[in-house]
C-alpha cells in the first residue's frame, strides 16, 4: 500500500475508534484489476475449481467492459478482517474505500446474522475456504476430474438450499420418535414396569416409533444428501459439506446487502467529512465517488428499472438517524436484516422521495408502471431475498425403493419453476444420490406436473 494511502488508512482507523465504530483488525491489500474481478466472481480470494465460476467471471467481466459495474473493493468479514483494493483505484477512490470498508467491518461485528455466522464458521474462514480448495485439488488427483466435478455440480447446483435456523452443527434425525406423553401410569402398570426392571432380558415395549427419513420437510438439501445418500463416499459427503459451510459465511452478505451496504456508506461519508487531515482536492474527490456510488441510474438515465443497495440503505439509514438517532440506528444494525430493515423503516414519504415504484414488462422493450401500495412495493423489494433467493423446495420423503421426493411449495413462491433448469439439477442430484429423485411442481398454466430424474 503506497505511503500517502497507508497515512490515511491509519488516521481514518483512528478517527472511526473515535467515532464509535467497533470492528475487529482489516488488513488491507492492493492487487490488480484483473485479481480483484477473481475474487468478486469467486467470492473468496481461493476457492475449489469449478466450470460455473468461469460463466460467472465471463458475465462480470462483460458488465464491467459496458460500464454497468466498477468494482473498488472486496471485503471479507473475519477476525482479522480482509479488504482488496483495486491498483487501478485513484488515491481520492481508495481513501473512500478505506473509510467504507471500517463501515462494513462495524456492521459485521455487531451484526447478529453476521455474528452468528463468524461464530459458525469460524473467524479465519478465508483461510478455511482455501484448505476447501487444496482438499478437492487432492481428490482431483485421486478421483479424476470427471467424478469429482460431477459433485461439484450438484452440491453447487444445491449451494443456497441450507437451513440456517438448524445451524451450521445440526444432529442427524433421531432413530426413534419420542413417545407422545402419556398419563401417570396406574399401580399395576408401574408394578409391571418394576418386574420388567427385573428381567432385562425379556422384551421391554419400545418407547417410541421409528422416525420417518425425513421426520419432517427437510429444506437443507446440502446436509440432506451429505448424510442420507445411500452410496456417498466420505469424499464426496466432504465435498458436500464444504459448499454447505461457504453458504453459512455467505448468507449474511445476502440477507444484509441493503442494510450493510448503507450503513458502510452512511460511515464513508461521516468519516471523510470529519478527516480534517485531507486535503481539499483528494476529498472533493473521494465525495464525487461517493455520488456515483449512491446514485439511483446509471450514467445519464434519469430512471432506474434495477435497485441501487447502496442508494436505498444509504437513504434509509439517514432517515433512522435524522428521526430516531444514532444509538436507535446502531441498535437496527444489530439486530436486523434486510427483511425487517425494508418493512420496518422504509416509510411511504421516503419511498415517494426516491421515487420507488413497481413495473411489468408489457411487450419487448416496453414496461409499465404497477400502482401499489407500499407493503406491496416492500415485499416487490424482497421477493428475491426470500430462501436465499432460490425456489422453496424441500424433501418430502424416501421412497421405500430408495427413491427421493422432493416438493415445490409454488405457493410460497408464487411462480412455478425454470423446467429446463430445474431438469437438469435433477439430473445433477441423481448422480450423487444414485436413485430416482422426483420432484413435484407446478407448470406455467398452474398444473400439478412431476419431474423426475
């Protein structure tokens, strides 16, 4: 990191402590433009090899070159924590970035989603994404390419399907049920329990059913298969869990983009308006970044069909702060996430100042405006966050020839399901569970259909 930067990063730390921020030690690194498009498209500095990371960088790196995305940072919540900065940054460009990233290390701090996460997974996750990585490179070696990336595609293709409310350290299902509870037994049964005490060898009565596989509708697909297909080998079950372990670190970033991307902008400003030890052009500057980044549309568009994060939090936050004050502001950090952030705190004159609204595509090209009222626009907001943005489908059952049935609640979604795609994760399924796998869903008429593989 140059000098002048490095200057700055250290009175910025110091002023964010003085501020009130509280966030465990970022280490800050600066690395090339190429390397920072990496680790975005991976989400992680390394991770296992896999096709479906390629598209993805092929795609950002289009976004990029056509201008709809700059990407200045990338920040890895941990103890310590990780930042990379673009070399192609200017100097004005990465002290705001310096002073955004302190923003999102407070968030991640305190946060509780984020906390219970850290605690989870592991404060050093980073580290243990790598080792991820270094395993499969074995099992590569081992295995071969083709199996162990027929693995990878299914635990990939199933990477948003956990449970976070099970945790990342769930028990397998009991093998019994528990007995419902009974009434106090009568003195003849408790005298007939007394004699079986005294003859351990006879048959007792069982004190329970055996528990149905799954009990219960089972939405954690990752831990499901890991555990309960009837061929995985031990490699291939790590394989599994490895990818169920990076979404318990990933959820959080999901669930609090809006809330954590406007809490690091609300700090970015406050902190270089208070850094009195800039100079006056580098921070006239960073505050023009700091316009762009906030800004509703892109370039000389005067509407946008896509939500801004940073905008929407950014403006949400600043609206906590100016009616309810700071310590009502770190007390929503804390506690929330973007569910109740929007439905909580977007209030009607706020969304008619930003001038949020609702549209359908009406023909190619064409869009209209949906008049709606502001719970609808709240959860037109949301709607793609619920489950991890994927469709609500869960386990129902093993059949008893080992068949796995899976259901689509269409009626959470309110949509059916991509059958193409949704063909083609089947068939990704049944390569590692290595029975049939059926799925019941809707089509796009409505229609009770089943897919199966």
């Amino acid at each position: 990191m140059p000098d002048t930067l490095k200057s700055y990063s250290g009175k910025l730390e110091k002023l964010a402590a003085d501020q009130g921020l509280d966030y465990f030690p970022v280490k800050f690194e600066l690395v090339p433009s190429n390397f920072m498009m990496e680790v975005a498209v991976y989400g992680l500095p390394v991770r296992m090899p896999h096709w479906s990371f390629g598209v993805r960088y092929i795609h950002q790196l289009v976004q990029h070159r056509m201008g709809h995305s700059h990407l200045f940072e990338v920040v890895f919540p941990g103890n310590p924590g990780r930042a990379f900065m673009s070399d192609t940054n200017s100097l004005a460009e990465n002290t705001l970035v310096t002073a955004h990233v302190l923003g999102h290390a407070d968030f991640s701090k305190n946060n509780l989603l984020f906390h219970n996460s850290q605690e989870q997974v592991g404060f050093h996750f980073v580290e243990q994404a790598a080792s991820h990585a270094h395993n499969i490179s074995d099992a590569l070696d081992i295995y071969g390419q083709a199996r162990v990336e027929t693995v990878l595609d299914a635990a990939l293709a199933l990477e948003q399907y956990i449970d976070i409310h099970m945790g990342l350290h769930r028990p397998l299902f009991p093998d019994y049920e528990k007995p419902r509870e009974e009434q106090e037994p009568s003195p003849f049964f408790k005298r007939f329990d007394a004699l079986a005490d005294e003859k351990p060898q006879k048959a007792r009565r069982r004190t329970g059913s055996k528990t149905p596989i799954p009990p219960h509708p089972e939405t954690d697909l990752l831990w499901f298969i890991a555990h309960y297909g009837p061929e995985l080998e031990g490699w291939e079950r790590d394989i599994f869990l490895s990818v169920r372990q990076e979404s318990f670190y990933f959820y959080p970033v999901f669930a609090c983009q809006i809330m954590n991307e406007g809490w690091a902008c609300l700090w970015h400003t406050t902190l270089l308006r208070e850094a009195d030890f800039l100079p006056n052009d580098l921070f006239l500057d960073a505050m023009k970044t700091h316009s762009d980044v906030v800004r509703p549309f892109a370039g000389d568009r005067q509407i946008a069909l896509s939500l801004n994060p940073y905008h929407l939090g950014f403006a949400i936050w600043n609206n906590i702060i100016q009616e309810m004050g700071m310590n009502k502001a770190r007390e929503i950090m804390r506690q929330d996430d973007d569910f109740g952030f929007i439905r909580n705190y977007l209030t009607e004159d706020l969304a008619n100042e930003l001038n949020l609204f609702q549209y359908k595509q009406i023909r190619k090209g064409e869009c209209e405006v949906v008049e709606q009222n502001l719970d609808t626009l709240k959860e037109g907001i949301l709607t793609d966050k619920f489950n991890f943005g994927a469709p609500s489908i869960h386990v129902k059952s093993i059949l008893s020839d080992g068949t796995l049935s899976l259901y689509h609640d269409h009626k959470i979604d309110n949509r059916g399901l991509d059958l193409v795609r949704t063909e083609k994760v089947l068939s990704y399924i049944h390569s590692v569970w290595r029975r049939p796998v059926k799925l019941q869903t809707v089509n796009d008429r409505g229609h009770a259909i089943t897919c199966s593989a």
